[in-house]
C-alpha cells in the first residue's frame, strides 16, 4: 500500500467526496453488472467446453461486480453514519458549552 497521497489520490479523505461520482460509478456498476448477466446467462445451453468456460468467466464477473456495487452502498450507509455521529457530536458539544 503507497503512503503517497495526493489531493485527488488515495488517502484525501473520503473514497468519493462528491456525491455525485459515487451514483455515476454505481450506475456505471450495475450496467456492467446487467450485461455480464445477459451475456454469462444466454440461452443455458453448453454446446462446447470452450463457450462453458467463457460463461464461467462471465459469471464470476457478475460476482464481482455485485460485490463491488456492495461494497459501494455499504461505504454510502458508512458515510451516512459518519455524518450523523458528527452531527450529533456537535450537538452534545453545543449543549456541554450553553450549561
């Protein structure tokens, strides 16, 4: 893991500071995740060892990529968490200071 952080680079703070990168990679995932469906689940037919493996590979592909979408909107719910607990850590500081 390199210890180099650059402002947009890893170690910046946030994976996806804007909102808004984060929907399009996830719409750009469940394309991704839709067509290696279609393509792994053709007609369900093995008509050769060759077309059976490159099915597999879509599969775990599908696999993948599911897993990474989750793993997306579990670091979104982590986030959404994280801004709550800060919110309302300031607001237990804001009561402390007006005692």
């Amino acid at each position: 893991m390199s210890t180099d952080a650059t402002p947009d680079g890893p170690g910046s703070g946030d994976l996806f500071d804007d909102v808004a990168d984060r929907e399009d990679v996830l719409a750009l995932l469940e394309d991704a995740v839709n067509e290696a469906h279609r393509k792994a689940c053709g007609n369900g037919r093995v008509y050769d060892p060759e077309n059976e493996r490159v099915r597999q590979g879509w599969l775990k592909t599908v696999g993948y990529l599911a897993g990474q979408y989750r793993q997306m909107l579990r670091d979104e719910d982590l986030e959404a968490m994280r801004r709550e607990i800060d919110d309302l850590r300031e607001m237990v500081e804001d009561d402390r200071g007006e005692s």
